[in-house]
C-alpha cells in the first residue's frame, strides 16, 4: 500500500472513478438509487485539482483504491479550522484498514499545517462512517447542514477533533 499526495500524472478518471463507485455503495439506502445511477463516469475528475486543495491518493499493486481530501475550512464560521472535505475507498476494500492509514495521514497533514481543530461534515444516516470517526476520536459537534441531493432531504452533522498540540 502506498499513501501519497496526487501527482500530475495521476489518472484523474481513475481518481474519480473511487469517488462513484463508494458513492453507490456507501450512499445505497441513503441517496435516492435514481440519483446514484445517474452520476456519470468522471463526475469528480475535474474537482481533483481545485485551488486550495489538498488529495492524497491510496494505490494497492498500482491500483487506485482510495482519496481523501482536504484543506483549510471551506466555511468562514469555521476559519480556523482545518476540514477534511472527503475520503472515499473503493467498495471491495472498505474494513480493512486502508481508510484508518488514509484517515490518519490527512489529519496528520492537517496538523503540520498548524490546525489545532479540524472538522468534517457526514451525512446523518451514514452510521458506519460516523462510526469509523468517532473511533478515530472525532465527535459530533451539534452543527448541521441541511442538504438536497437528487430530491431529498439529508442532514448532515459536522464531527470535530481537536488536538492539544500540533
């Protein structure tokens, strides 16, 4: 397993491809099916790369099989923290412990960067992920956002760690 930071000659279709396929599998039960079927190949491709970001890349055996992302808050209300905007594992390799390594390496990030906080926002019925944060020592902050992703409503709850030191 290799962890790294995204490259210019990363596949950004592949990259994406990560994306989609969690989405469909994490999301099923959550997200209308009708919207899950309709995301099209490559709908994260062009985000990769956006200003301000940071992506880090998991490969197995050269194979792409997960991303996280992340970056000072998107979020004025939150300026000083550090956010983790994303990470993603293709579905055959969720429960074993890639997604904790990727976790971890973009929080430790983070901190080099001197964010003391960092937080992230997860959908509220997304109980497994809520789960893996709060065993990472994130918790629930009693701050949600509103959402409406292919016509339904969805809340989501922001999760918050803060570390004494940096």
């Amino acid at each position: 397993m290799e962890i790294r930071h995204v490259r210019e000659t990363d596949d950004r279709l592949e990259i994406s491809r990560i994306y989609e396929e969690s989405w469909k599998s994490a999301y099923r039960d959550i997200i209308p099916q009708s919207y899950l079927d309709s995301i099209p190949d490559g709908a994260w491709a062009a985000h990769i790369d956006e200003a301000g970001m940071n992506t880090l890349v998991v490969l197995e055996d050269n194979e792409y099989i997960g991303t996280a992302s992340y970056c000072r808050s998107r979020f004025e209300d939150f300026a000083d923290f550090g956010e983790i905007v994303s990470i993603y594992l293709k579905p055959d390799y969720i429960g074993k412990g890639y997604g904790k390594k990727l976790f971890e390496a973009a929080v430790a990030e983070l901190r080099q960067f001197g964010f003391r906080d960092i937080f992230l926002w997860v959908l509220e019925d997304n109980t497994r992920a809520r789960m893996f944060y709060e065993a990472a020592g994130f918790v629930p902050a009693n701050v949600f956002l509103e959402n409406n992703i292919g016509g339904k409503k969805l809340r989501e709850v922001q999760y918050r760690f803060h570390s004494a030191e940096c």
